[in-house]
C-alpha cells in the first residue's frame, strides 16, 4: 500500500460466477493501479465449507452458507482504517483456510455474489455494479469457458447452471435492485433467433439522483435517442450496430439507460462515438477509447460488455476522486 488513506471508499461489484466480474475487475486496475486498490473476494466469507455444503443441500449462494456478520464486522474495520484478519476459501480444496491479513487501501473492492446483498454491508459501499447477464449469454460463456478451461462437458455446466438458479433468483439477483449501475447482456436484436450468442444486447442502467454520479448520456440529457451510427465514420459489417438513450423506471426508481446492440469492427473507430457521449467522467477528450484499445484482448472489448465496463469504471474512479477531495476539504476546515 502507497500511504494511509485519509478515507477507504469502497466499491462493490455483484454478480453470479462467470459472469465477467474478474475481467472488470481488470480494467478497474487499469484506471486505478494495484497500489491504490485491495480487492476482496466475498467467497472468502463462506462459512459452510464444500463437503458441509453438500452433506445440508445448503448452496454457496444461500446466505446460511455465508457469514454476514463477519463479513459486516470486517469491512467496516476496514473503512475505519484498521486491518483485519479475513478468512480464506480455498476454491482448490473446497476448505475454510488459515486467515489472512488484509490492511485498509485507498480503495477496497468487494466482489462475489453477495457485496449488496445485507442492509449493513450495503450501507458501507460508496458505489456499486450488478452484471445482469441472461441465462442465454451466461450458458454461452460458461461453456467456452468451463469447457475449454476446466474439461467440464456441455451437460455438466448446464446441469450446474440449473441446479443454482433457484437460490440465483431468490438471493443474488435481487440485488439489482441496490446497485449503482447495472449491466444487462442479452441477445442481440440485431439477427433473428440468434443462437450463436457472438452478438450481444448490452445496457447500462444508471441510477438517477444518486449524489455525485452524473449518468453518461448520448446527444441530448433527458431525450430519447435511436441511433445506427454505421456509415463514413464507424465501420460495421453484418449485423450492424443500434445503440439507444432513453429513461427507465426500474425497481421503482428512475434510471437512464444507455443500449448498445452489435459489435466494433475496428476498436479505434469507437471514438467517432466517444464524441456523442456526455458526463462519461472521462479527463481527456478519447480516453474511453484509449482504454478499451490498450486491451483489446480482454473478453468483450469489441462489444457493449467491453465499453459500459469501461465507463464504469470511470464512474468509479470520480466517486472515489470526489469522495476523497471532499474528506480532504473537510480535513483542512478542522
Ligand atoms: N464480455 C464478455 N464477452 C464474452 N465472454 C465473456 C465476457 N466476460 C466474460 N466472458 C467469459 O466468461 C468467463 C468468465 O468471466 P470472468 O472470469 O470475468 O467472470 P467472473 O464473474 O469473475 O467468474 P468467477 O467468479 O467464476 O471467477 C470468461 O473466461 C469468458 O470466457
Ligand atoms: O459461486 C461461487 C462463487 O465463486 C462458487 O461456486 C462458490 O464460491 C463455491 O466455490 P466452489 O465451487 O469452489 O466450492
């Protein structure tokens, strides 16, 4: 760690296994560097071990098999400014492990399937992202990934996919409804009964009135805006791209929601659309752009998954810039 931060912000990233959590918490990196920022896995909070899990039925992501308290206890510890002993799971042996100290950063990151999931812990986080991915899209990376990476067979992951979705439903993606941002992959539009789940539907959600977040827009704040940007500036070969601005109501509050259907074919072109965007946090004309270019081999880049990540992120780093310049305000009028 640099030095002692002044005032820990923590941010939480919510969302079931598999779902692009590690790849945006990349990016996040990228903006933040490894100094500045602790990341937490939540899993580590299990108190149900692998082999108690499967003698009781009682599924990771069932809170039984978590301990809230704790993990209440320690993340406030932890934005108090003090360390903490945090245990470990081992996602190798399926055991609790010996614990670990984990000193307070400038920033923490809380990821795993439960950061907004109890009323305290919520309490504590600064500013949060659910990843809404649909069963389709979920099925499609599951399989690439647990198939070529972990010798897992198609039926296997669609075994484990069903036999998780009823706790899925009742305790992690209720979430949504706490978060920040949410970002929503779906199938495309764009190709009639897609199966090959290429092409991607993605939509960031953003909660309205939240202090200090000024949600991205496209063309003109408030409207409703349709537009295919393909053409002289933006190249697009089949099935071409749609993106969307409009406001929603969403779990009873309103959010601006920006859509992104299709996929770049040249990433550099993306800031042709970079220049129609306003409030995307960025500090120089073309850095949204600049940062999806410098990785483009991360999973999604040439899509919405990729770009929304991006502007998550920037999100998140001007809460904690503002959050950090308001405390050293308050700091220098003591
Ligand atoms: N935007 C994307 N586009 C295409 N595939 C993706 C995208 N994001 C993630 N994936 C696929 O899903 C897999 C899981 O992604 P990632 O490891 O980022 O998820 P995770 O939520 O951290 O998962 P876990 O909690 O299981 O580690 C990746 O290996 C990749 O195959
Ligand atoms: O949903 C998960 C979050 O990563 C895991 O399935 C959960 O943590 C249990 O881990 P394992 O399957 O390794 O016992």
């Amino acid at each position: 760690m640099t030095s002692k931060p002044e005032r820990v912000v923590l941010i939480g990233v919510a969302g079931d296994s598999g779902c692009g959590k590690s790849t945006f918490l990349r990016r996040l990196t990228d903006l933040f560097g490894e100094e500045l920022m602790t990341v937490i896995c939540l899993d580590d909070y299990h108190c149900l071990d692998r082999k108690q899990r499967k003698e009781t039925g009682i599924t990771a992501l069932d809170p039984r098999a978590n301990n809230f308290d704790l993990m209440y206890e320690q993340i406030k510890t932890l934005k108090d400014g003090q360390e903490i002993m945090k245990p470990i799971y081992n996602h190798e042996t399926g055991m609790i492990d010996p614990p670990e100290k984990i000193e307070p950063n400038h920033i923490i990151v809380v990821e795993g399937l439960h950061p907004l999931y109890d009323e305290r812990v919520r309490g504590l986080i600064d500013f949060s992202v659910y990843f809404d991915i649909s069963d389709e899209v979920k099925i499609a990376w599951k399989v690439q990934r647990d198939m070529a990476e972990r010798g897992h067979s198609y039926e296997d992951v669609l075994q484990a996919i069903n036999s998780r979705r009823p706790d899925f439903q009742k305790y992690i993606e209720p979430q949504r409804e706490f978060a920040d941002v949410v970002l929503q992959v779906l199938p495309t539009n764009l190709i009639k009964n897609d199966e090959e789940r290429k092409v991607l539907r993605v939509r960031m959600l953003q909660r309205e009135g939240k202090e200090g977040f000024e949600p991205v827009y496209l063309f003109d704040e408030g409207s409703t805006i349709n537009w295919t940007p393909c053409g002289r500036k933006l190249s697009c070969s089949y099935p071409g791209m749609q993106l969307y601005y409009g406001s929603d109501v969403y779990y009873g509050r309103y959010v601006s929601v920006l859509e992104v259907d299709g996929q770049f074919d040249n990433l550099d072109e993306v800031i042709y659309i970079e220049t129609h965007l306003s409030k995307t946090s960025t500090k120089y004309e073309g850095e949204m752009t600049h940062l999806l270019v410098q990785h483009r081999e991360y999973p999604g880049s040439n899509n919405g998954t990729g770009l929304f990540q991006v502007l998550t992120g920037l999100k998140m780093r001007a809460a904690y810039e503002r959050l950090t310049a308001k405390e050293a305000k308050l700091a220098v009028n003591v």
